[in-house]
C-alpha cells in the first residue's frame, strides 16, 4: 500500500537520498539509512547508530517506532496481519497494538445513547 508523504518529510528524504547517492555511489544497500560500514552490504544499521541518530529527540527509537506503528493501526483500520507483515511483529504484539487502537477509537466516539 502506498502512503503519501507530507511534503516535509518527502524533501527530507529526496535530500537524504541524493546525498547518499554523492557519498556512495556504488552502495547497494536496500535499506534507507545506510553507514559507511553498511553502505556496501545488505544489513541495516545498528541501534548503537540509531540511539546516536536520535538522542537529542525526548524520545528513543523504541518510543518512535511504537508510535509509527499506532499510527499505521489508525491509518489501516486496526488490522493485526497488516501489522505483523509491516513490521515483523508477532500475533501477540500486533494484536496489543490493535486492541489498543481500538479501545482508543472507542473511548473517542461520541455517547449516542
């Protein structure tokens, strides 16, 4: 499924891309941030380089990727295989992100009674 982005993050990211591309034109790795050490290979990055990325954000990479996956939940009505396909999750931990969507969604409607 396709996802617009907004257009912050989409400069973000062309930027992002085509300073890679100057700084390891021959890289081949698939994945979006890339070191010097993983430019030629097919592994990701480190959390030790995550942690490092991130830390003058309040939150860490943990608390980021939990909320990027409540928010994919909101965005696709809660479905926990989308979920556990997306991001490698197991049933458990995607069904916990549903429920919690859910039970979200239902404290946000209004009362008709």
């Amino acid at each position: 499924m396709n996802r617009p982005l907004d257009d912050y993050t989409a400069a973000a990211i062309s930027w992002y891309l085509a300073y890679r591309q100057r700084r390891w034109p021959n890289g081949t790795n698939p994945h979006l941030l890339i070191t010097r050490n993983t430019a030629t290979t097919t592994t990701s990055v480190g959390t030790f380089w995550m942690d490092r990325l991130v830390k003058e954000l309040p939150v860490g990479v943990d608390r980021l990727r939990q909320d990027r996956i409540l928010e994919e939940a909101l965005a696709n009505g809660a479905d926990p295989l989308h979920l556990a396909h997306v991001f490698s999750l197991g049933a458990k931990a995607s069904l916990r992100y549903t429920s919690a969507v859910t039970e979200s969604e239902a404290e946000q409607a209004p009362n008709t009674r």
